[in-house]
C-alpha cells in the first residue's frame, strides 16, 4: 500500500476524522514511516520462531474453588433499604 493522498483521506474518511491539508499531510508521513517500519519487519527471518500470542507464557493465579461458609440471606439483606421476599428491590431502570 502505498501512502499518497488518497489513501490518506481513505483512511480518515474510514475514521470519521474531518482533516485539515496540513493535518492531512502529517497524517501521511506518519503512515508512510508506519509502513515502512512494518515493511522492515516483513524482513527479519522467523522461521525459527514458534509463533505465540504473548512473549512470555501467561500463568493464571487463582485461589482454588473452595465450599466456605458465607452470609445468610438475613444478614445479607440486614441492611437493605428495601426487600422483599427475601430478594432486594432496586429501582426500575428498563422501561
């Protein structure tokens, strides 16, 4: 893809960004420096390189899923400023 004026105005049409002809021309340049910096990556050699979607393996932490004694439902809606058959009433918000 080459960078020109038209792919530059493309571009920000796609964005829904009203540009000025200097902002357009800024906007160019930068794009073409993008495109240059992805053409020289297109370069380097991977095919050593096993492909992976974070750099470092991803570990999640979490406690394990254990059965502990929680509150009851009256403690719960103690201080409820209103319920009502044992549930909470809040205000309607869908109409």
């Amino acid at each position: 893809m080459a960078s020109s004026d038209f792919d530059v105005k493309y571009v920000a049409h796609l964005a829904r960004l009203k540009l000025s002809p200097a902002e357009e021309q800024k906007l160019g340049t930068q794009l073409e420096n993008i495109l240059g910096y992805i053409a020289k990556l297109k370069e380097v050699d991977v095919s050593g390189v096993e492909p992976t979607a974070h750099a470092f393996p991803l570990v999640n932490v979490t406690r394990p899923d254990e059965i502990r004694p929680s509150l009851s439902n009256e403690d719960a809606l103690r201080n409820a400023p209103a319920k009502a058959n044992g549930l909470f009433v809040v205000p309607k918000i869908v109409e």
